[in-house]
C-alpha cells in the first residue's frame, strides 16, 4: 500500500479535486506572509497619510480664523492700541530694511544660544547625577528646587550687581532660565527608568561606565529632549528679560523703543518675530525628538490621535 501524500493544489469550486477523491490529503491555501505584512504596513501608512493631513488641514484653517480675526479687528480699532496684521507685516518688514532689526535679531540668537547651551549642558549634567545618586540629591535638591520655585525675574536685578550690565551678564540670565527646568526634568526622568532594566544590569554585573551608557542616558533621553524643549521657552523669556534689564540691546531694544514711541505696528512685528523664532526652535527640537527617539511624538499628526 502507497503512503498518502500532500497535494499542493486546491480544489475549485464546482469542480472535484482529483487528489480529493483519490483520499489525498489537501492543504489549504494561504495567503504568503510577506504579502499579508505588506498590506498591513500599506494600510498603517496610508492612515497615517490620512491623519497628517487632517492635522495640516485643522492647523491651516486655525491660522486662517486667528490672521482673519486679528485683521477685521485691527482694522476696526485706534492704529495706537492695535493694528492688522497686514500693517504689522508690513512694519516688520521696514525694520528690517531701514532700522537693523536683523543685526539685532543675530545678537539675540548669539546670545541665547550661548545662555541656552550652558543651561541645558549645567542642567543634564546636574539632574542625572541628582536622577543617579542619593548622596548628590540629598547634597543639591533642596538648593534647585528652591531656585525652580523662585522667579528668575526676582533675581535679575542682583545678577546685574554682582556681573554688570554687559552681554555676560544676559548669558548668565539667560543659562538660570534654562538650568532649573532642565535639571528638574532630567532628575524625574532618570527616577523614572524602568526598576527591570536596573535589575537586569546588576545580573549582568555591568560596571558604572556601563551602566550610564547602556542604561541610564538612553532611558533619559525622551526627558532630556523635554527639557530641552521647556528651556527654549524659559530661555526665550530670559533673554528678553535680560535685554531689557540690562544694557538694552536685541530684540528687546527694538521692543521697548517701539513700545515707547507708540509705534504698534511695528511692535506688535518684533512679538510676532519671537512668537516664530520660538516654534521654530522647538519645530527643530521636535525634529530631533523624532530621529532619536522615534517612539515618542510632540504635537504631531500621525499620532493616533482624533
């Protein structure tokens, strides 16, 4: 007697299977694996796709109804306590061309991004330690938290005392703005790593150099990027605080002497240059977000979000 044997057809219907009625046995037919992942990948895309351009669309229409407000109402109002937003465009752009708000807008980035860098460096390295070792938290906190909790804006006028009036001075406003926040974050992020990948490193018996690489600097990498992303914000702040409180320069300048001369047009044009200047750098933080941590989205359309 013959073994049975596979058969790789499949009977049709209406029509009977020869192997069928011989008693062979007949497997049934399955979709390839490659192609069922290649549908659902195709499917995830094109919903994602989907998504992001219901997010683009809410976020022009948005801007639509807030630019066409501001128009209909400043053209409705007294020029000297608001204006369009055709005339502060407007106003912006004659800054620019016949009153140097280009130079002064290189200065305030230079100095922010000095401030801003030494900030968030001083806050990494400050929070992880604090995030790592008790000893260094019970040596610190209390010191950080006290000076998160006080406006950075009480400190300013002493600041001014012990460095002066020059652009020193508006770094080190600029780098307090940014440390505390950052810190405060890193230390809560780094106290937050998974107690598993703890465990796992000390059964692995990896040494400190090794146990910072691998576990706790990646694990603190999404609260690294967040406190990054709330120090352009309190750096922001610090930097026109410190334009204004100490030797009057940058974009700060351009916004008191506007102010003060009641030409509101064209100081309504230096907020909304800080308001871009603002999105934009967290845009760019956003975009390093998504390369190192892709996992984790900021205010992003393809998320699952409706």
């Amino acid at each position: 007697m013959k073994p049975l044997q596979q058969a790789d057809s499949v009977a049709t219907p209406g029509r009977p299977n020869d192997g069928a009625s011989r008693g062979v046995v007949v497997a049934p037919a399955t979709l390839d694996d490659d192609v069922i992942a290649q549908r659902a990948h195709a499917g995830r895309r094109k919903r994602t796709r989907r998504q992001r351009q219901r997010y683009l669309a809410v976020r022009f229409s948005s801007l639509v109804i807030v630019f066409g407000a501001w128009q209909l109402y400043g053209m409705h109002t007294i020029a000297i306590l608001f204006a369009p937003i055709t005339a502060v465009i407007a106003a912006g752009y004659d800054l620019f061309a016949h009153h140097q708000l280009g130079s002064e807008l290189v200065y305030t980035l230079w100095t922010f991004a000095i401030g801003y860098a030494i900030g968030v460096c001083v806050g990494l390295v400050l929070g992880m330690l604090m995030g790592a070792y008790r000893t260094a938290e019970a040596a610190v906190s209390l010191y950080i938290f006290a000076l998160y909790a006080t406006p950075m804006v009480a400190l300013v006028p002493i600041l001014t005392l012990w460095i002066g009036f020059d652009s020193t001075a508006q770094i080190v406003i600029i780098s307090m703005f940014v440390t505390w926040p950052m810190t405060v974050t890193v230390f809560h992020g780094v106290r937050q790593i998974d107690a598993e990948l703890t465990e796992v490193a000390r059964s692995l018996r990896l040494n400190r150099r090794q146990n910072w690489a691998h576990v706790l600097l990646p694990g603190a990498v999404p609260y690294v990027i967040t406190g990054a992303t709330q120090g352009v914000a309190m750096g922001l702040v610090g930097v026109i605080i410190a334009e204004l409180q100490t030797q009057l320069s940058g974009l700060g300048a351009a916004l008191q002497v506007t102010s003060q001369t009641y030409h509101t047009a064209a100081a309504l044009s230096v907020v909304l240059l800080i308001m871009i200047l603002g999105v934009t750098l967290r845009a760019i933080l956003a975009l390093v977000q998504h390369r190192m941590v892709p996992w984790l989205r900021i205010d992003r359309g393809d998320s699952k979000r409706r």
